[in-house]
C-alpha cells in the first residue's frame, strides 16, 4: 500500500512528532509513506541525522494519484482530494470543536480522534459518527523506557517535578506556578523544572520573555521554591533521559487533545499529575498517577493567540488549585510509593506501543481504501 502523510514534521510541535511517529510506524508496517510537510510553527527541533534522512526520503517520494491521504494536523488543513480516500487524523483540547472543523471532517472519508474525549466533543458538534474512529496516539518504548540514563539538570534537587510543554494560556503554567509556589517554600528541597518553548508569532528561543512571565507570576510569593527554566528545545535524542532525571510529571493544564509528554514520562515510568478532563483520562488513572480534580469548566477567553478563532464560544477546564497542591505534596512525601506507581504507568503505557498501534491504523486503511 502507498499513502501520502500531509503533517508538520521539522517543528517542536505535538502534531510534527506526531507526523514524524505516524509515518515511521506505518512504514515499518511495510506501508510505502510520501511524507508532504504543512506549514506549522517557528520553534524547530533538533532530530538524529538517521531519522532526517529517512523523513527527507519519504519527502522525495511521488504521490500514489489514488492513494489514500492522511492529514495529521489541526482540521483547518482538512481537504478532499479527488479519487483518494482522505483521512483526517486530529484532536482539540475544548468541549467543542467549531463549525469549520465540522464541515471539513464531514468533508473526509475517516476522522481519526485520539480519545474517548473527543469522539464525544466530535459527536456532539456535528462530525457525522459513522465517520469518527478511536486512534489512540502510541509511544515508542524503543526510545521512552526507563533504563535510560539521566541528564544532569541544573539546580536538581533531592525530589523533581518536571512539566513540558509550549507556553500558551491553555498550559495553564499561570495555575501550576501558584499552586507549586503556594505549597512548597524555598528551604524545601524540591525543585520544579519548566522545558517550555513559544512557537508562534512571538517566538522566543532563548526563553527570555517566559523567564520574565514566570518571574512576574511568582512575584507574590516572598520565599518561593526553586524553579529552574529549561528553554528552548532538547534533541529527540536525548528527551527521554530528561524524563528519568526527574521523579514526577505534573501539569495544570486546561485541556489535552493528548498530553504527549506525559505519556512519554509515563513510559519511563515517571508518573504523572494531571487534571482529571480531557483526554489523559484514556491513559492516566488512580492506579498509575494521580488525577486532580477540576473546579468545572469555564468559557475560553481570547488569548491574542492563532487558536483564539477555533476556541470561540468552547470552554474547558478549571484545575482545582488546592487538588493540585495536594497531590505534589503527597508526591513530595511518598518518594518510595510514586516509583512504584511509575512502574505500573511504564507497563500500562507498554500497551499503547507504536508497534500495537500502528497495525490498527493499517487496518482502518485498507477498509477506507476498499482492500479488507
């Protein structure tokens, strides 16, 4: 079978890993990939010489004219392609997906949503459910394991949290710097590492102006706890070892179309604190992290952002502040428990392995191609 990938692929983004992940596994499954690169954000990513060239060959290879066609994007690239079954395979972090999105989905053969979570939220706005099938996102335990030796982090301490992500307001790093400054004091040996990067119009490699924002939201606490920065982008190479340099993954965010990171994390057995909406509820429970309640949903307010167009009029969630302080303390002060509930995340996320799901999506190929 030949199938052409249309995705970000060069850039820091979710969706560009999730492109570059999407066309290696298929082609491992002895599907012949034309990978074809949308134009995506600023922030690039610095990826091994051996898998450049591979996704470089990919690029260089021509179309099959009635092959089918996978966009791994946000649906605003949706497009039908005369003669080719066209498959969309996206996600939003917000309890509604707007008009646009509905008519370009309803526009393809296959709709491909990561989570439970969406195919509700999909549903419910208008995606036709004879189009919409459940694709979870994998994770390569080939490069997410934890054997894999640490990264010396500056200013680590005896118990590290770690949250990765692109600094946009639906992160919520506003929510997670006061609840982490509010519980832990500076004398505590704990520290917060933030691997965070911009990627649109106020692109900020050296991570000057989140320095300053972080500075800003942690003026009000007089003796606040360390946090250390880490801009930029880390090599895909050598993320995995940042994971196992530090003991739990924790996030405030507001929504997740995924939360990869964290399920990179959890495959190193790093377990994670999350808020208990939207998609990680697929993947993190009780018994291999620890969810947080949300205070409920609020409306999404314009954030001067691109995505302020396709949030208008959804919500998403609240993170309860006092929830979150209490599951890092408990973290904090139960270092021998949360190893052993890594290790269960580990083996939980072994069955989300891109080699597991890789097969499902050749499967769903062939019946959209006619050839099952």
């Amino acid at each position: 079978m030949r199938v052409t990938v249309k995705g970000p692929v060069y850039d820091a983004s979710g969706y560009a890993e999730l492109t570059r992940q999407v066309a290696v596994h298929l082609e491992e499954q002895g599907v012949e990939v034309a990978l074809r690169a949308l134009p995506w954000g600023y922030a690039g990513v610095e990826l091994d010489p051996p898998l450049r060239r591979r996704l470089e060959c990919m690029g260089g290879r021509p179309e099959d004219p009635r092959g089918p066609v996978i966009y791994v994007s946000v649906a605003n690239f949706f497009e039908r392609v005369p003669g080719r079954p066209c498959i969309g395979y996206t996600m939003l972090e917000v309890d509604r997906i707007p008009p646009l999105w509905v008519e370009r989905c309803n526009d393809l053969d296959e709709v491909w949503v990561p989570s439970s979570f969406n195919l509700g939220t999909f549903r419910a706005s208008g995606v036709a459910p004879e189009r919409l099938q459940l694709m979870p996102v994998g994770v390569d335990t080939r490069r997410f394991h934890p054997g894999l030796a640490p990264v010396p982090l500056p200013g680590r301490a005896s118990f590290n949290f770690l949250s990765s992500f692109e600094w946009v307001p639906r992160k919520g790093y506003d929510l997670l710097l006061a609840a982490y400054a509010g519980e832990f004091r500076r004398e505590e040996d704990v520290c917060l590492f933030i691997k965070a990067y911009s990627n649109g119009p106020d692109f900020d490699p050296r991570g000057e102006k989140i320095r300053r924002e972080m500075e800003r939201l942690l003026e009000p606490f007089p003796r606040p706890p360390r946090v250390v920065l880490l801009p930029g982008m880390v090599s895909v190479a050598r993320i995995g070892s940042v994971y196992t340099a530090v003991d739990c993954y924790v996030s405030a965010s507001r929504g997740e179309g995924w939360n990869l990171p964290a399920a990179e994390a959890m495959a190193c057995a790093r377990p994670c604190i999350l808020p208990a909406w939207s998609a990680p509820g697929d993947f993190v429970d009780a018994a291999n992290g620890y969810p947080v309640a949300v205070a409920g949903l609020e409306r999404v307010p314009p954030c001067d952002h691109p995505n302020d167009q396709i949030y208008a009029g959804s919500r998403w969630a609240r993170p309860d502040p006092e929830a979150l302080k209490a599951a890092m303390r408990w973290v904090f002060t139960h270092p021998a428990q949360v190893r052993e509930t890594g290790r269960r995340a580990a083996a939980d996320m072994a069955r989300l392995d891109w080699r597991k799901v890789a097969p499902r999506m050749v499967g769903r190929l062939k019946v959209v191609a006619g050839d099952a």
